[in-house]
C-alpha cells in the first residue's frame, strides 16, 4: 500500500473512531490498532491526534462537496438545491458519517478547528450559493434544513413513528 492508500485507510478508520469518541475521548493507540499499524507509523503520517482530526473533518467536507458537485451536474436553481438535498439525506443514512460531522461541530472549542470546519462550511455554501444562483436568504434556508436534518437523523427520528418527529419531518420536505 502506497503511503497515501495507507493515509486513506487511517481517515477511514479515525473517522469511526471519531465519530463514536469524539476527539478527546479517542486513542491514537486504537486508531493504528484497527488500522493495522504501528502508532509510531501512525504519527509518522500524521504528526499529532489533532492533524488526523484535522484531516478527518477535511476528508469529510470534502465528500460532502463531491456529492454536492455530482447531484447538480447539468442543474441549477431550485432543481439544483433539490438534487443536493436528496443527494445530502443519503449521507446521512450512514450514521458513521452524521457523528464524525456532529463531532467535528462539538470539537470547534479548538481554534484549529474551528478554522477546518468554518472553512468547510464556507466552501459548502458558496458552492451551493453558486450552482444554484439564489439569494442568500434561500441558500440560509437550505442550510437551515439541512442542519434541521442532521439534529432528526442524530435523534435517529428520519425512521420514526412518533406523530411529531412525522410532523417535523413533513415540515421539512413541504418547506
């Protein structure tokens, strides 16, 4: 495995870990553990837990915006909002993905951090600004549902037959 397949391999396994743990409450030692590796490997490839944190919550932007990228090829507008959305809620059927992403907004006490997830954020939503061509006020709102989202699937209410998390929910694809 090239050293980069081998980085690959550790995101994907610190994003579990991180997702589970949070950045605080996950070892280094059980990262390179499941990943078949040294830790002093480990740290070879990144430096400290928080640059694999780093790398962690940037790996997971950037899908995001991949996916963005994909759904509204050949769309904009409202058409191109509703792609990214659809495109969003099947992300957020790997729950693995929704913690590691709720995690890296828990972990913004850390300057560092913060700086990785705003940025992230930022490029999200001026792609999304861009591709669609709306107004900021319908791009907020297509943040503010998505976050909507995020908090229903964190609750695990996406599949619920509660009548008020069905009520939200219609709420939700009526707005």
């Amino acid at each position: 495995m090239s050293a980069e397949e081998r980085r690959e391999a550790i995101l994907e396994v610190a994003r579990g870990e991180f997702a589970r743990n949070g950045f605080h409450g996950t070892s280094t030692d059980t990262i390179a553990a499941q990943a078949g590796i040294s830790q002093p490997y480990l740290f070879r490839l990144f430096r400290t837990k928080k640059e694999l944190f780093v790398a962690s919550v940037r790996r997971c932007f950037r899908e995001t915006l991949e996916t963005f990228q994909r759904a509204t090829e050949g769309k904009r507008g409202e058409e191109a909002l509703e792609a990214m959305g659809e495109a969003y809620m099947a992300l957020l059927a790997d729950r693995t993905r929704l913690q590691a992403q709720m995690q890296a907004y828990a972990a913004c006490d850390d300057p560092e951090v913060c700086a990785v997830v705003r940025q992230g954020y930022g490029d999200l939503f001026t792609w999304v600004e861009r591709v669609s061509g709306l107004p900021p006020a319908e791009v907020s709102a297509f943040f503010a549902k998505g976050m909507l989202l995020n908090v229903a699937a964190s609750m695990d209410l996406l599949h619920s037959d509660e009548a008020w998390a069905k009520r939200l929910l219609a709420g939700c694809k009526d707005a």
